[in-house]
C-alpha cells in the first residue's frame, strides 16, 4: 500500500545527498520534491521532472527559512483537492515499523496508509507523525504504539483544515502544535511507525545555513518559542546545551473523538490481523 495523501519533501541545496528521496523510492512511495528556481536544474539532474515541484521564488532568500515553502505546499495540496498532506524533511535515511520490541525496516508504503487510516478515524487531529528512531530503542516494553498531544515534526500528517499556518522561524514544528492543541486540537505521534533521521547540523544544505548560520543558536531556538508560549514552555541548561522545555501535561485533556460508525468499519486481512478501513 501507498499513502492515500500527497508526500512533499521541501529541500534546499541537498541535490547530492537527497535522503528522503531516495529513501522513498526504495520504498516505492510517490513524492514530490518542492525546490527553488535557482536550484530546481541541479535537482533535474538527478531526480525526473515528474517528482519536481519549482517554487515560484527562491525563498531561502527571505531570511525566514523553510517557512514560505511550508506554506506554499500547504496550499499547493489544498489546490489538487486534498484534506490532508505529508510533509517530510529532506534529512530521512530509512523507515521502520516497530514490532514485537525491534525496530524493522519496511519494505513499501504501508506504513503511511496505516497512520493515515488510523488519523482518520477521529475528527479532531490536527497533525500526526511518525517518531525519530532515536525515541523508541530496541527491546523496550515501556514504548506504546502512540501517543497523543505531543509535538510531531520531520514527517508530518496535516491537516488541511486547520486554522493555522506555519510562523516564525525557530522550532515552527512545536509552535504550530501548541496552536492546535491549545485551540483543543490532538497530535498523534506514532512509535509503532519510525524515521531515521539525519542530524541536521551535520548536513549541508537545508536550515544549517541559512537559519542556524553554520552555528550553534540552541539558547536563541529556546527562547523564541519561550517568547512564542510563556504558558508552557521554559528555556534550560541539560546535556550540556541550551533546550526549550515545554509542558504538555496541560493537554491530557484533549481526547480524541471517533468519527460516526459509518465513517469507518473493521476488517481482517489474510492474516487475521484486525484493520480499520476507513471513508475519509
């Protein structure tokens, strides 16, 4: 299976490296990847046409990161008539499905569909996503299949309905969710389904430039978002660097609301494995 919603990586000066692209195409998962005009030649050379969106500016020159993109792509999805879209940062190096406490692997899109599927039983989620392998080792009991009211980034499930759009210029990911869940909204961030994703400093390309400025600005990351929610989020000194600290205890009272019973029934497959399919 493939994923029912338009994929788009928003990539910057990676034509070289293009991880998540080539990650998809081993899964066989379509994609589009939206670059700028200055760029959009370097990317033709290595990725066909058919896979290429050309923004109509180059908007790295703004000074305001990926954001213009972000919310290019957004309206972009909007226009082809979608209610939803993934956006996936151009950093990914493979995809796993976490099974029985190992992190396995895939092999095609079904892990896309599935979290789709499963979005789309309840009405109120704003954003889903997969998790960074990072936060869900091997051998772990303790790791659930999900949870609910958290900050989802890199490989995001919008909600095209939602209003909101992408602002600022550090930390756009956790911003955006906040909005969401303060307004009542829910995020579902899946373990069950992972990304392992490429540090982004350690790349060239993308925000290592143009939004960190070849440095290190974690104190200056934390803040904005501390100015952006004095309510719930704190700038701290752990691990030897500067991080924003958010509480999202505030949000245990979002709860996810099923659709009506004829928006979605239960089936099984060959396996006797249970699966919702859903009308959405």
């Amino acid at each position: 299976m493939n994923p029912k919603y338009p994929v788009y990586i928003p990539s910057l000066g990676r034509w070289e490296s293009r991880l998540t692209s080539k990650a998809l195409d081993r899964l066989g998962v379509p994609y589009r990847v939206a670059v700028e005009p200055k760029e959009y030649d370097n990317y033709n050379n290595v990725i066909h046409a058919d896979k290429l969106l050309k923004l109509p500016d180059n908007f790295s020159e703004q000074g305001k990161g990926s954001i213009p993109v972000r919310n290019w792509v957004w309206e972009h999805s909007i226009k082809e008539g979608y209610d939803r879209h993934w956006l996936i940062d151009d950093n990914i190096v493979n995809f796993y499905r976490l099974n029985l406490n190992r992190r396995i692997p895939v092999g095609d899109g079904t892990i896309f569909k599935c979290a789709e599927d499963f979005t789309n039983r309840y009405e109120n989620v704003a954003f889903s996503g997969l998790n960074n392998i990072a936060f869900a080792p091997d051998r772990n009991e303790r790791i659930l299949p999900y949870q609910t009211n958290t900050r989802i980034y890199s490989i995001t499930l919008i909600n095209n309905n939602v209003p909101y759009r992408w602002r600022g210029k550090f930390n756009e990911d956790t911003d955006l969710c906040l909005r969401a869940m303060k307004d009542g909204w829910c995020t579902i961030q899946f373990n069950a389904f992972l990304a392992d994703k490429s540090t982004t400093m350690k790349m060239k390309g993308g925000n290592t430039d143009g939004v960190y400025g070849g440095g290190d600005q974690r104190r200056a990351f934390a803040e904005s978002l501390a100015e952006q929610h004095p309510d719930v989020a704190k700038v701290v000194w752990k691990f030897n660097r500067w991080h924003h600290q958010v509480d999202y205890s505030l949000f245990k009272k979002n709860k996810l609301k099923k659709k009506a019973e004829g928006d979605y029934k239960i089936g099984v497959d060959n396996y006797g494995m249970k699966l919702v399919l859903v009308n959405a």
